[in-house]
C-alpha cells in the first residue's frame, strides 16, 4: 500500500539503447582507392588529349587566325551560348512548375544555379555527382518544397537532356553519314534507332503500381541499407521517386522537354558555326552540328570535368577528318571552347559564393 495524499509515482521506462551502427563494409573501404586511381587516371586523360591537341599547331598561326576574328560575329556567339543555359533553367522550371504545383523561383535564380552547378563540375572532377544534390538543395531552400521533392525534378531534368542530346547526336552522325555517301550504314542506323525508341515508348506506356516501380523499390532498399551521410539523401527517395515518376507520365511535359532540348542542342551548334564564320571559315552547319555533339559525347564519356581536353580533342579530329585544315580546326575549337569555360566561370563562381553566403 502507497501512502494515501501523495499520488502514485510511476517510475520512467527505461529509453530504447541506440541501434548499433554497422561495421563499414571491407568491399566499401576497397573501392576508396580505385575511385583515387579513376580520377587521377581521368585527369591524366584530359592532360594528355589537351598536349596532343596543342602539340602539331603552329601557335604563330593560330595567333593570326584569332587576331582577324570578326568579333560581332564572336558576341552571336557568345548569346547562344548564354541561350543555351536558359533554355536548359527553362525546361527545369516548367518541370518542377507541373510535378509541384508550385511557381518556382525566377530565371535569373535558376540561371545562376544552373551555371553555378557548371562551375562546380568544372572544377572538381567528383562534382558530377554534387551537381544535381547542389541543384536540388538550392531550388529546395528558396522555394516551399523538400530537398525530396525537387531531387525528383532534376533527376527528370538530367534524364531528358542526356536522352534529347543522345539522340540527336546520333541522328546528327547518322545524317552526316549519309551526306557523304554511306547511304545505307545511315539509313539502316535511322531504322535502329527509330525501332529503339518506338519500343522504349510502348514499354513506358505499360506501367504497374507505383509501389510495385522497380525505381521505387530500389530506393527503399537503398534507405534501408543506406550509412553515414546518404541516409538523408535515400531517407527522401520515395519523395524523389514520386515526383521523378509523376513526370516521366506526363506527357505534355515530354513534348516540352523534348523541344526545348532540340533547340538547346541546335543553338550549340550555331554558336561554333559563327565561330567558323567570325574566322572566314565556310563550314556547312550539318558537319558542324555532328562535330560538337560527337565532342560533348566524348567528353561525357570521358568523365573528365566539364569535358576539358577530351572534348576539344574529339572536336579537332573530327574537324581535320572533315576537311578543315588544322590551324582552322583547332583556333575554331578552342574559341567556341574557350568561350564556354569564360561564361560558366564569370558566372558560376560569383553564383557558388552568392550561394553560400545565402545559405548562410
């Protein structure tokens, strides 16, 4: 019996014990070295394409060629290039308007971002894996959304620009394939890649469930399993597949992307062609359309930052290959290039640190 005028004290439960944390996997630790020797291996890639892209040119000639650069020519140019970005931040915007119902903040946030994300893939080898983690956290804190919410939008934003600029740059080889007289390697490649896409899109239509998405599933498993600092990141998958899912039903925004795309790839290839032009060089715009996809799709497989070196290389060769002579392959090359990086860095590295100090 308690004594009576004092009311029953019940004693605290005792609290849960913390869940162990798992022992980091050998096979884990295994794979820190081998990415090292990746990396490096990239960088001494895009050293090396970037010595034998320099070593036959005569830098006395190529001073000439650039000295007589028609540069109003060079300023059209240099506003493609700007247009492609915008074009780039547009699609984004709509996306990310459709899945989540929400006005996303203005273009000229979105540009910097964009170009920030640029810079950042530009000047660390590892970035390509920050720059949509980057995006997502940036668009997440100025707008009412989740870190979730808006990784699924740039998760759709990145898959339909690689398949956009995939395919054109195969109907862009395959074109200029025919245009010099292997009529019937390029038709027959047109037919593949028609019948590819037409069976892509008849799989997509055959949808089940959304919990039974294999996308879905995997990002369960992955929050399960996940350690250290991903487990935040896979924590918020399911919302990320949501709305990755949501737009990849969309057909309207499918259309939209796949426009905007066309045009950003288009407007690419108009800027080097004025390059040509600025440097009194006539270039038909369908071999110039083939070169720079065929370059931007070697420096994406290269894995080099910002495509450095292995670009201008590919670039170069397929110009020589075509034709041009060297002097005026490589100072249209490394123009339109240079163009490129002069932008992304005038612009991104003032964006990452309005960023971060806006972060702060």
């Amino acid at each position: 019996m308690r004594p009576s005028g004092k009311p029953a004290m019940l004693d605290p439960l005792p609290e849960p014990p913390l869940p162990p944390v798992p022992a980091p996997s050998p096979r884990r630790h295994r794979r820190h070295p081998l990415r090292l020797l990746l990396k490096l291996g990239l960088v001494a890639a895009a050293f090396y394409f970037a010595w034998r892209l320099v070593a036959g040119m005569r830098w006395a000639e190529l001073a000439a060629r650039l000295g007589v650069a028609s540069w109003p020519l060079v300023a059209a140019s240099l506003f493609f290039l700007v247009f492609r970005f915008a074009l780039w931040d547009l699609r984004f915007r709509l996306a990310a308007s459709r899945a989540l119902a929400t006005r996303p903040p203005g273009a000229a946030f979105g540009f910097s971002v964009l170009l920030a994300s640029s810079a950042l893939h530009l000047l660390n080898p590892a970035a390509r894996l920050l720059a949509g983690p980057f995006r997502a956290r940036s668009f997440a804190r100025a707008g009412d959304r989740s870190f979730g919410q808006v990784y699924g939008v740039v998760l759709y934003d990145q898959l339909a620009h690689q398949t956009t600029i995939s395919l054109l740059t195969c109907l862009a080889v395959l074109a200029a394939a025919i245009a010099r007289g292997y009529g019937v390697p390029g038709l027959l490649g047109v037919a593949v890649l028609v019948a590819g896409v037409v069976g892509v899109v008849v799989w997509s239509r055959r949808r089940g469930p959304f919990a039974d998405n294999p996308l879905v599933r995997f990002l369960a498993r992955r929050a399960d399993q996940a350690e250290g600092g991903l487990q935040r990141v896979y924590s918020q998958g399911h919302q990320a597949a949501d709305t990755f899912v949501k737009l990849l039903g969309d057909a309207g925004m499918a259309l939209r992307a796949a426009g905007l795309g066309t045009v950003l790839f288009l407007a690419n290839a108009v800027a080097q062609w004025l390059i040509f032009l600025a440097l009194g060089q006539r270039v038909g715009l369908l071999p110039v359309i083939a070169v720079v996809a065929l370059g931007n799709a070697a420096g994406m497989l290269a894995g080099t930052p910002g495509g450095i070196g292995t670009t201008e290389a590919a670039m170069v060769a397929a110009f020589v290959a075509l034709g041009v002579d060297r002097a005026s392959a490589g100072a249209a090359t490394l123009l339109f290039r240079g163009l490129h990086y002069v932008l992304v860095l005038a612009v991104g590295l003032p964006a990452l640190g309005w960023l971060a100090t806006r972060s702060r």
